[in-house]
C-alpha cells in the first residue's frame, strides 16, 4: 500500500508540475500588448526667393534720344520644392510705365546650388519691363521630377531714352516674382 500511495502522490506532483509547465508555457506565449500608432510626417512647401538690393538707380549720362543709362545688376536667389510651371517662372513688371523711356531687363545664368531642375533665360539680350508681365526665365528639368529649384542668378537693368528727357527724378516698383504653379 505504501507503494501505492507514493505512486500516486509522485503522479499527482508531476501531474501538477505538468499542468503549471504547461499553463506557464501558455501565458507566456500569449501574454502579450502592443500601442498602435498612427505616424505622420509633414513636408512643408518652400517658396523662398529674395534679391540682394531693395533699389535701383540708373542715371542718363545725357538728355537726349537714343542715351542709355548705366547697368546696375542685381542678384538673386530661390529655393521651391513644388515648381510645377514650366515657362513664366520668373517675371517682372513695373506698377506704372516710364514717360519716353523703355526700362529694360537682361536674364544672366543660373547657379544651380541644388535641386533636380533649373532655371533657364527665357530670352537672349535686353526686354523691355512695362506694366504687362514680362518673362525672364523658364524651368528646365533635369532629373527626376523637376520640381526642386535651388539657385542663383543676376538679372542687369538699364533704361533707354525715346525721346530727348527734361531734368527729372522718377520712381517706379519694379516686381520680381516666382509662380510655383
């Protein structure tokens, strides 16, 4: 009998060992939580374009129909990450027309500095500038999906008198700008 009993109590100890082995095993694999997250990242759009000089000044050297005033260059630098438009990217126009006189604008090269695009003269020379918008530079993809912009570039700028001048001292806004889109 004393056989018997510690059978079964040696059964009933591996029994128990057994079954906590097992229940241990279970809650060990299955015990488990977790925190879902939904992530965000945002890229801004950049527009950044700026000239070094807030004024222009050109004199005539004379009065008299035909004189050209001195070059006064101007450099200026953009970065965008969305330029979508193709042609007209950087225009100029001035807010009231000149008397007798055509102010003019002359496209220099592009310094790419980054990017997968560029900018491109939209004309050979010297255009007049008016109160019509007026194209200066065009953009040029380069690689990928040409939609980042990041440069340098110099515009010149003279006047040309059409008819003989009186004395003056005449201001205009001049506006150069960028169209992303």
């Amino acid at each position: 009998m004393f056989i018997k009993k510690f059978i079964q109590s040696f059964a009933a100890v591996i029994l128990v060992i057994g079954i906590s082995g097992v229940a241990v095993a279970e809650a060990g694999q299955g015990s488990q939580s977790s925190a879902t997250h939904s992530v965000t990242i945002t890229v801004p759009q950049v527009l950044k374009f700026s000239g070094e000089t807030s004024s222009i000044n050109l004199a005539f050297p004379d009065s008299i129909a035909g004189s050209e005033t001195n070059v006064q260059s101007v450099n200026y630098s953009v970065k965008t990450n969305n330029l979508l438009k193709q042609n007209g990217v950087i225009q100029a126009k001035l807010d009231s027309p000149f008397d007798s006189i055509d102010f003019k604008a002359s496209p220099g090269g592009y310094v790419k500095t980054g990017g997968n695009a560029s900018l491109v003269a939209a004309n050979s020379g010297y255009v007049t500038v008016s109160t019509e918008s007026v194209n200066l530079y065009n953009k040029q993809t380069d690689e990928g999906t040409g939609k980042i912009v990041e440069g340098n570039f110099p515009i010149s700028y003279k006047a040309l008198a059409l008819s003989d001048l009186a004395p003056s001292n005449t201001s205009r806004n001049l506006v150069i700008s960028i169209t992303a889109n």
